[in-house]
C-alpha cells in the first residue's frame, strides 16, 4: 500500500501550551483512519494541520512524499468536512456542492454531472434548488460530504462530522461514511472522541492522549491488546489490575496465581493486567478464582453490569445470569482473557470501578470539542 | 401572517400597544398628512397641480459667458442632490468596506477601541460638527494653512461640491461602516476556512463568500448614507455657501415660505423615488444572494 501522507515528528503548542508533542504518522492511500482521542487530545490539531490551517512549530507533513508544510490550504489536494458543516448559508445545495468546481471555473455540463452524481450517492437527489438553511441535521451532513468530496480530494478529513446528530440518525450515518469511503476509495481520516464509533468504521484507529500518540492499530488490536491504562481504559470498560509477572505465562494478581497468554516480561516484572468485563466467567464461590461481593447491578437490556469488590477493589463484570447484591460469588478467568501491559504513566490512574456511574461516564463521554 | 396575529396573546397584544400607538401616531399620521398636503391646494381641494409644478417649474440661469438659459427647476436640483449624494455613498462605501472588514478580523480589544472612535464625532452636535468643517475647509482655514506650511499653494475648497461630499462623507460614515461591520463580525470564520479549504485563494474568498455574505450589511449602509445625504440641506447652506440648492433646501425654503402644500408635494416625491429605489435595491440583494 501507498502512503499518503506522513507526519514526521510534529509538535504544535499555542501560547506555549504543548498540543502535539512529537507525532509521527503514516497514513496510507484508501483507509479509514480514525483519530481517537479525549478532548483536547491534540486529534483536531492533527487534522488542521494535514489540512493546511495550522502550521507544525516542528517536523513536517509529506504528501506522496512531498513536502507541503508551506502550500496553502487552497493548494492542497485535501478536504474537510467541519464539525458543524460550515455550509455557504446564501447559496442553495447544488450551488454548495458546485462550489469547488466553480472556483476552479470548469464548465456547466460538466459541473451539473458531477454535482448531479455526488448528491445521488449522498441520497440527496431531488434537493438541488434547496436553501441549506432549510435541511435537517443528518440531510446538511451530507450536502457537506458531497461538497468535499466533489473535487476528487485524495484524502478527505473528518473533524467530529457526526458529532451533532442524534443517536440513530449517527448510527446511520457511520454505515453511510463507510460505504461512500468504500465507493469512492479515497482516504477518509476521522476524528471523533467516541470509541465505538471509532471500532465500528476504522481500518486503522490512532488513539491520542495529551498531544501523544498512545498506540495505532486494528480496530482489534487496539481492543484485544491495548498498549497501556489509557487505551484500554478509553477503548470499552477494562479492569485494570497491578500483577507481578512471575514467568513467561504466568502472572499473579489480587493474590492468585493465573495462567495467561503473554510472554516476553522480565522475571517479576510489575505489570498491568487488564481484563474485560465481559470475559470473567460467574461461578460459585468455592469453585472461582478469585472470590468477591456483589456491590451492584445494573440492568442494561442485553446483559447486566455488576460490580464485585474483590479484596477492596472493584471489578466490572457483564453477565446475562442474574446475581443479587450482597451475593458472595467466584469468579473464573480463561488464559486468553488476560492481557499484560508494562506500566505506564497512566497505571494506577484507570480501571477501578469504585467510583463509577453510569451516568458521569456518558456525560464525559458527551463531551464535545467545539473549538480547540 | 392573519394565523400568527390570531396567534398573539392578549398580553403580547398589550405589550405591543405602546408601540402600535407610538408607530400611529409619529409615522402614520404625519405620512398621511404629508400625502394630504401634496395633493391638496391651499382651500384644501385635490389638485396635482403641486406635483406636476415639481416636474414642469422652469427658471432661467445665466450660464458660461452670459448666455441665459431655461432649465427645469426642481429636476434639476434634484439631480444635482442625487449626484452628490451618491458620490458620497460611493465614497462611504469603497472607503467603509475594507476598514469594516479589517475591523472585524482585529483583536477584540482593537475593534473596541475603533468602533468607539468611530462612535465619537456621532456624540457631537450635527451643527457643531458641520461648523468644524468650515473653519477648516475655508480659504484661510486650518487646510489651507496646513498646505502653506509645507509648500502648497491654497486650494479653494469651501463653497465647492467637493466641500458638500466631504461634509455628507464625513457626518454619514459611521452609519456605512457599522452595519457592514456588525454584519461582518457576525460571520462564522468556519465558513471562510471552508471557502480556502475548498480552493479559494484570498481574493476568491472574498468574492465568493464574504461580499456575497456581507449585502445585508452593504444595502442597509447604503440605505442609511444616501438617504439622509439626499434630503440634506444643512450641509449644502455652510460648506457650499447656500450656492449648491439642493432637495432638501428646496423643502425647507418652501416650508419657511409658508408654501406648505408644495412642500408637501416635494418631499413627497422624494420618498416614493427612494422608495422604489430602496425596493429595487433588495430586489437585486435577493437574488445576488439566491443565485450564484
């Protein structure tokens, strides 16, 4: 695979406040990439400066092995779709999608064919003589998918495009970015601060934190083998435990001693296990692992959430059979539900479910990055 | 829109009614009496005599080299009221728009500071102001003492048209900038990345989104500038020395004349031409603004 543009050691700071510290990134011809992060994360500041609207205070930006960290946005062959679409309020929806080719002055017929193409694969045919004012949310998203794509940019950027649509209508939506990315084969590169819709859509998911990058990879990797507490805590709930690797496959941790399936740690090394909620098996308390006490359930439709305190510390477990509060249960983990992590600067800081709710997690989640 | 009114609570209808009285009786009533006036002849019969004498009164001028000659007297000033009052909104304008635009992409703090400055001479009396100009503008003003100093000869200035545009210019500038100015700042920056991000380079950004985005602004500024310069007289009488009759005098004369009926009928005149000017102008922002 071509690549198509490389970050090469870029850092940023405005006001002398590191947003990019060092980030270097490959990104190749026809991927989906997603740019996952917290806010403030640096993600944005990514992608304006592949765009062309911030320049790098270091490092630089290639395309097709180019150097463009002096070309202006307007010279790029690169679009974007803003977060809040950013649609030209006095003209109508096949003037919007025109735009680009009006500028660069190509002719009637050929302008009508391709707007005419663009908004039947965005599903807006029909609308042309449309004030854009006049659109619902998800219906302006793609008036705003059309325009950019319009000029056959090589790669186009995603800044939060779903961000303001309603839950449904963004689930829609994420099966329709991915298959007008399949259709038109151009690189899609996507920011967003919501993993699942970063697992759902991305061949490729960069996760960021504080101006770093914390780890690249498949949807799958990134969720089976998280680099650190940051991603594995960011991407879906993790139990995130201190263990002491005793030897190759095997680690202890809340005083027992697992088989796993990790390898390559130094002899007692202390690390950082992580295991899923919805990979710790229930059993009866004699027969478990580990032994705790449910503190909590939660009915959340396809499963239950509970909490168990083993020795103090709090584990999430998902399970579909039911278990009361104040019940005493075992618990059994499989060899490949285990996943070691060296320490971090982030252990210790994540994977505890002592002072969780619900509710704070989906108002941090709601989070919005507006302006960065 | 009758729906909508049916709509309106009492309350929102009580609210309103100060306003509606207000409206009534300052706006309402004064038009028609002006409307009234016009058409009427001193006993208060309809007549059009006062408004076909507006477009058939001739008088005579001495013209170059003492030949005199009959001319049209109320068109002819009328033109001329036009002439100067659209140099001035062309002035107002081709000056307003950039520093408007560089206005609105300062700091914050910048913008404040000018919008005051720009402000201030408006918190100066009108006659004070035109005053000011004509100590300065006179043969041995404050200019011409100035272009002595550094050895240019005098320049006659007062009791020009050249004076009389300086004065419109200068009294009606802030009222071109500020609209075009808040309409500006208003402008979501987003849009103008949208425009380089979609291949716009400075200039194509301009002429695409920013002029076509900023009309609103442009039209009511020059709303704003050409109609009072228009029906001005002041101005005309101290920077022109009562030499360049324009409109606005021709009313005040014939309203100090105690020929109220013709005033009327002039004035009259005046609104509908701008009227359907006005009417044309938003009629051309409509569809600028609709269609590419």
């Amino acid at each position: 695979m071509r690549k198509i543009i490389e970050l090469k050691n870029i850092s940023k700071a405005f006001d002398g406040e590191t947003v990019l510290d060092n980030i270097s990134l490959d990104i190749y011809d026809n991927e989906f990439l997603t740019l996952l992060g917290p806010s403030g994360c640096g993600k944005t500041t990514t992608l304006r400066i592949i765009a062309g609207f911030e320049q790098p205070d270091e490092g630089s930006v290639l395309f097709l092995g180019e150097d463009i960290a002096s070309l202006p946005p307007h010279k790029r062959n690169v679009n974007t779709v803003f977060q809040r679409y950013a649609l030209f309020p006095h003209l109508n929806v096949y003037e919007n999608v025109a735009f680009p080719l009006r500028v660069k002055k190509e002719d009637d017929a050929e302008i009508h064919q391709k707007v005419s193409e663009m908004l039947k694969l965005v599903a807006l045919a029909g609308f042309e003589k449309r004030s854009v004012t006049s659109l619902s949310g998800g219906q302006q998203q793609r008036v705003a998918i059309a325009r950019a794509l319009v000029g056959r940019p090589k790669v186009l950027l995603l800044d939060e495009p779903l961000a303001a649509l309603d839950l449904k209508l963004r689930k829609d939506m994420q099966q329709e970015l991915k298959n007008i990315q399949k259709a038109t084969g151009i690189t899609f590169v996507f920011v967003t601060h919501d993993q699942e819709e970063a697992l759902s859509m991305s061949d490729t998911v960069v996760v960021m934190s504080e101006g770093k990058i914390q780890q690249i990879g498949t949807p799958i990797d990134i969720y089976n083998e998280p680099k650190n507490a940051f991603v594995a805590d960011f991407i879906g709930e993790s139990n995130i435990v201190n263990g002491i690797m005793l030897e190759d496959r095997k680690v202890r941790f809340s005083g027992h001693v697992f088989d796993c399936v990790d390898a390559g740690f130094g002899k007692n090394e202390a690390v950082d296990v992580v295991v899923r909620p919805e990979d710790v098996d229930i059993v009866p308390e004699e027969k478990g692992m580990l032994k705790g006490e449910v503190s909590s359930v939660t009915f959340l439709g396809v499963y239950y959430e509970i909490i168990v305190d083993i020795a103090g510390f709090k584990w999430m477990i998902q399970t579909t059979d039911f278990v009361d509060v104040g019940e005493k249960i075992g618990l059994y983990i499989e060899p490949d539900a285990i996943h070691i992590m060296h320490k971090s600067q982030y252990s210790g800081m994540f994977g505890d479910y002592s002072s969780f709710s619900n509710e704070f997690d989906e108002l941090s989640d709601a989070e919005v990055e507006v302006e960065e | 829109m009758t729906k909508k009114k049916d709509g309106l609570t009492l309350v929102r209808r009580l609210a309103l009614a100060p306003y509606s009285a207000w409206a009534l009786l300052f706006i309402v009533v004064p038009l028609f009496f002006v409307a009234y006036y016009a058409f009427t002849d001193n006993s208060f019969h309809f007549t059009f005599s006062n408004i076909t004498r507006f477009f058939t009164a001739t008088s005579e001028v001495s013209g170059n080299g003492g030949v005199t000659k009959e001319v049209h007297t109320y068109l002819v000033i009328f033109f001329r009221s036009l002439k100067l009052a659209v140099i001035s909104t062309i002035i107002c304008l081709a000056a307003g728009y950039p520093m408007a635009y560089l206005l609105s992409r300062a700091s914050d703090r910048t913008q404040k500071i000018l919008i005051t400055l720009i402000m201030i001479p408006m918190w100066m009396n009108f006659l004070i102001r035109t005053y000011a100009w004509m100590t300065i503008l006179q043969d041995t003003g404050i200019l011409n003492s100035l272009l002595r100093s550094i050895g240019l000869g005098p320049v006659h200035v007062i009791g020009t048209e050249t004076a009389v545009v300086i004065g419109m210019v200068y009294d009606y500038f802030p009222y071109m900038i500020l609209p075009i100015y808040s309409v500006m700042a208003k402008m979501d920056l987003k849009l103008l990345e949208a425009a380089r991000d979609l291949g716009c380079n400075s200039f194509q950004v301009l002429r695409r989104v920013i002029f076509p985005l900023s009309l609103p602004g442009v039209i009511s500024g020059i709303t704003m500038v050409l109609i009072p310069s228009i029906s001005t007289f002041y101005i005309s009488q101290k920077l022109g020395n009562g030499k360049f009759y324009l409109i606005g005098d021709a009313i005040e004369g014939q309203y100090v004349a105690n020929n109220l009926h013709f005033a009327a009928a002039i004035a009259f005149i005046l609104m509908v031409i701008l009227l359907v000017c006005m009417a044309f102008m938003q009629r051309f922002a409509n569809s600028k603004a609709s269609v590419q």
